[in-house]
C-alpha cells in the first residue's frame, strides 16, 4: 500500500512527483532498449534486454494476480484478457519472444491507442509504493516500452496497410469484449460506462457517444 506519514494510504495524484517519475521512467526505459538494439539487434545485448522486459512483464504480472487471489478477488472473468491493455501485454510478450511481425505492428498501434493514454490518465487509486501503483505503471510501461523496442530497435516497422489492419482488429475485439460485456455484467474495455477516475474519455462525451468519438480518433 502506497502509505502517507500517517499511515493512511496515500491516494494517486494526476501529474503528481509519482505519476511524472513513472512516465520518465518509461521513456527512458524504451529509448535505451531501442538505443542498445539499434547497435546490433540480434547481439547478446538485445537478446538480453528481450528477457528482461519479459521478466519484468511477466514477475509483475504474478505479484499483481498473486495479490489479488490472497486478497480473495481474483476470479476467472478478471483472467480473460478483454482488455485492450491486457492483449497488449500478450502481444508484448509474443513479440519479445519470437518476433512475428504481424504481432508487432498491431502491438504499435494497440501500445499507443490504448496502453499510452492509461499511463497518461490512469485509472489508478492509490500512489506509489503501492503495489497496485508499481503493478499498473510497470505493465504499462513495459508494453509501451517493447512497442518501441521493436519498431525502432528491432525494426519491425508497420507495414502499408498495417493502420487499417489493426483498427479492423480493435472492432473485432471490441466487439468480443462488448458480447462477454453483456454475458458477464463486466465492463472490459469501458464499454458500458467510463472509469471512475478522470482519464481522456471524459474529453469524448457522454456514453455511448465516447464509443464512437474514441473510434473516429
């Protein structure tokens, strides 16, 4: 829990020391793993920075579910990876791995459309050192960060054609999302209404005009 000097846990702050330090964080973090795999990108110094990215994905991944079943939360519907930002981080973990390119380009328009605006407004209530702070802005910024490793570093580069290839994919996974919405009573991708913190959805309009403005952007 992120703690105050009175113990209490100490709330998220928009743009605070907290939120500014972990997006300085992530920009450092994907220019230099793109700096170092531009000198040699299939180099022991590349293959390397690969696996720690995966580490850092994956060991964050199992403390934040880990947490969550000790807390007596986690449920199968919370490990269905219906959220943008959670296919992201599969993709991720796909393109560190074998480095399809298919998965790359998707992973770039997914990472900034979806995984960059949550780092930007997230929906985060508690400051850092909470774990849930350190868990939200890690995985993000991990996914952030191996989106640019990969197009810059690695050079997998979106191809002709690739923008309308992944915006035709966010329908479709939209559309799933919308359909396990309805089954569920969840709200994967704020389909049925915006999160209760203040993100950039609040700039798109009421539901469900927000939908189709967040589309036509």
């Amino acid at each position: 829990q992120g703690k105050g000097h009175n113990g209490a846990v100490r709330p998220f702050r928009l743009l605070g020391p907290d939120h500014l330090g972990a997006l300085a964080l992530t920009v450092g973090l994907a220019a230099a793993a793109a700096a170092l795999a531009r000198r040699d990108a299939r180099g022991r110094a590349t293959l390397a920075v690969r696996a720690l990215l995966a580490l850092g994905l994956v060991a964050l991944l199992a403390a934040e579910l880990g947490t969550a079943a000790r807390e007596g939360w986690l449920t199968w519907t919370t490990l269905l990876p219906l959220e943008l930002c959670d296919a992201a981080l599969l993709l991720a973990l796909l393109v560190l791995w074998r480095q399809p390119r298919w998965a790359a380009e998707l992973l770039w328009f997914w990472a900034g459309a979806g995984t960059l605006p949550a780092l930007l407004t997230p929906d985060v209530g508690e400051g850092f050192p909470s774990l849930w702070f350190v868990a939200f802005f890690g995985l993000h910024g991990l996914v952030v960060a191996t989106a640019v490793l990969a197009v810059f570093g690695l050079g997998l580069r979106p191809r002709p054609g690739a923008a309308r290839r992944a915006f035709v994919l966010t329908l479709a996974w939209a559309a799933l999302a919308g359909l396990a919405n309805l089954a569920l009573g969840t709200n994967f991708m704020y389909l049925r209404h915006k999160p209760a913190a203040p993100t950039l959805l609040d700039q798109l309009g009421p539901w469900p005009l927000y939908l189709v403005t967040s589309a036509a952007l």
